[in-house]
C-alpha cells in the first residue's frame, strides 16, 4: 500500500516529517483534530503540562507526554475576565524537544513554552506555528504595550499562525503585524459526535421537565453570563411566561447567589442546578435539552457551543464567545450583547411562541457543523504543516 502524495511538492512525505505540539492543558477538545492529524503524521506526539485523560474513542490514537507541573499563576484576578495570569510550564520541554528532533512545532498561544521553541528555533531550524486559539479582551492584552512588543515578535520569528476564528485572525494581522499569507482560519478545537456517549450508555437521574428545555453547560463563574441569562427568565415571567425549564450544568463561586435570585424572582420551579457533570456523561442533558443558551461575557472560543450544534440544538448565542462566528443569525439561532437581557428574553419568547423553530434550526445547526470536523481541521493544518517545510 503506496502512502498518499504530499500537499506540495519537494517536501517530506507526512510519514517522515516530525512533529510537536506543545499545549499547556490537553483538553478534550483538543484530542478529535490532533489524533485525525496523527492519522496523517504519525510522527507526532503532544507535549502538555497537564493531561485530563483521553476522551472517548481517542485511546491509542495519540502520543501525549505530560513534561513538568501545570500551574496558574493569578496576577489580577477579575471574575468577569480571563483576569491576568502567568500560566507556568516546565523549561524542561526543551529536553524533550532535543531527543524528539521534530522538523515542526505547533505551540500554543504565547506561553513560555512557545517562547523557548521560538528562541531554539535559529539553532535546529524547527518551523514554528502558533496556535492561537481566538481574541478576547482577557488574553489580548491591547493596552499593554511590553506584551504587545513581545508578542510581535514572536509572530516575527514565527512561520505561520493558525486561529480558529476570524476576529483571532483580526487579532494577528491588525494588531501584531502578522502577514496575511502566513494567517490561517480553521476552527481546529472542534467535538466529535463519537466522544460523546450516546444517552443509552449514561444512567440519568430523572428530572421533571416543562418543555421547552434551555441548556446552560458551563461553569457558575461571572465571566460566563449566567446572571444575564436568569435576569432574562424574570423578564419572561412579568410577560407571563413560565412553562419551560432551564437546566444548569457546572457550578462554580457564583451558585448561592444565583440560587437565591431565583429564589427571590419566583424561578426555582424552573430553574434547575444540576451541578459539575463528567465529560462522558454530557451528551444526555444535550440531548433532551431543546435550545442551548450561552451567555458567556468572554469566551476566546468555546467549544460546548459547538457540542450543542453537533447534537442538533438552535443556539443561543452571546457575541462575547469566540464561536458565535459558527450561528447564523435567523437560521440555526441568534446572536446577542452580553449585556442586554431584555433581547435575550425576546429571543428565548421565540422558541416560545414557535416551538418549530427547534427542529428547524437544529437541523440547521447540524448542516453548518457538517463543514468542521475533526477530518477537515487535520487537513488543514496538514496542509500548513506542509506550508512551511516549503520555507
């Protein structure tokens, strides 16, 4: 059996070229993309300073070496932000990258570890990629202007950038000074419908429901909006809605006090808290769920939304998160500011007053996700990967 011919001519087939990735967390949503793209260089391993396990399905797919301690750092803790932190990583990576010999590096972001491939590449002659994963308030860093010099930089000596959004790659080339030749979009932190278990795998405990079911999945923290969103059932109930229910995975600092809002506005009877549930059992609320709402006030990307639109759901989607590119506005959902509940409480009255709309813009949402897949971000960055062996 021949090996498939490579994207470009005069490079290393992909079965001879290697390849690092250095991540500072190996979360699950990195794992669908990465181990289709270890399909086509299997000489690949994952480098990360902290390793949640493999989702389901990924075993034996990947290579992944966990290399020091994973530790965050808190600067200036803000809630509502990504706050400012100093995530530390290992220089020890460096060793590794020394007996692993890789022709191309993907690293992540402009942590330490891109740093240090960035300052070795002259001397081994790695091709580096940063991976940034979208642009945010929290993480660009806009009014700073050492961070800002130094990461311009970094995009100087880099090869290429690859970013899963259109304002990530807004980000590279207007405010670092990216070339637009050297900026690749492909959402590359993209689920895999065979990751999730099916509800017939997960015992739920039952819970009475009034339909329709909104979805919150996400952590009970400020920054994620879920004030916003109960603010929006409150309005809901003074124009005398109240057959629905919200359901709420995750917890977080900000439960009690949201608890007692509900309390407090009459909402308990349709406001459910579920709490933290395990990544393998998250399909089931998904799937007898039938609008996901995320209220995020600042996600650089957020994957649940994507897991949502996979599963068939209309979103809900605040203009703060990364993947509110991926919601057509009146065709699989709608997009709103994160700070105007009255327009969150119209919308959410949409699916009210037009259950139809369920079936319809979820079956929207599954046609847009047909276009990013795991398959389909592995060739790309396949093909960046090739780019610049080219250099």
């Amino acid at each position: 059996m021949t090996s498939k011919p490579s994207f470009y001519p005069n490079v290393p087939t992909s079965k001879k070229i290697c390849v690092a990735w250095l991540l500072p967390v190996a979360w699950f949503y990195w794992q669908p993309a990465l181990s289709e793209f270890a399909q086509l260089f299997p000489k690949t391993t994952v480098f990360t300073g902290l390793f949640p396990g493999f989702a389901k399905g990924i075993e034996g797919k990947l290579q992944v070496e966990v290399v020091g301690k994973f530790r965050v750092i808190e600067i200036n803790k803000d809630d509502s932000s990504y706050g400012d932190n100093f995530t530390y990583l290992s220089p020890r990576i460096i060793n590794h990258l020394f007996s692993l010999k890789p022709q191309v590096i993907f690293a992540s972001s402009f942590g330490v570890w891109t740093i240090l491939a960035l300052l070795f590449k002259p001397l081994f002659w790695w091709r580096v990629i940063i991976a940034y994963e979208g642009s945010s308030p929290g993480v660009d860093y806009r009014n700073s202007a050492l961070r800002l010099l130094i990461r311009r930089l970094m995009i100087w000596i880099s090869d290429a950038c690859v970013t899963n959004s259109h304002a990530g790659s807004d980000y590279l080339i207007e405010i670092l000074k990216a070339k637009k030749d050297r900026v690749f979009v492909q959402p590359y932190e993209i689920p895999d419908e065979r990751t999730l278990p099916s509800s017939s795998e997960v015992q739920e405990t039952p819970v009475t429901r009034k339909r329709p079911v909104f979805l919150f999945v996400g952590h009970v923290i400020p920054r994620k909006g879920l004030p916003l969103l109960l603010e929006a059932c409150a309005i809901l109930q003074t124009r005398g809605y109240e057959s629905y229910t919200l359901q709420v995975v995750g917890d977080g600092s900000q439960q009690q006090e949201l608890e007692s809002f509900c309390k407090e506005h009459h909402l308990s009877d349709r406001v459910q808290w579920l709490g933290r549930i395990p990544f393998d059992q998250i399909r089931t609320y998904f799937d007898h769920a039938d609008v996901f709402v995320f209220p995020t006030l600042e996600d650089t990307w957020g994957v649940v939304t994507l897991e949502a639109m996979l599963l068939g759901k209309p979103i809900l989607c605040s203009k703060g998160a990364g993947t509110s590119e991926l919601v057509v506005d009146g065709e699989n959902g709608y997009v709103f500011t994160p700070d105007d509940p009255d327009k969150l409480a119209d919308l959410m009255q949409k699916f009210l007053d037009e259950p139809n709309l369920i079936s319809a813009m979820g079956d929207r949402s599954k046609q847009i996700m047909s276009q990013y897949t795991p398959t389909a971000a592995a060739q790309c960055l396949a093909k960046i990967t090739e780019l610049v062996m080219l250099k």
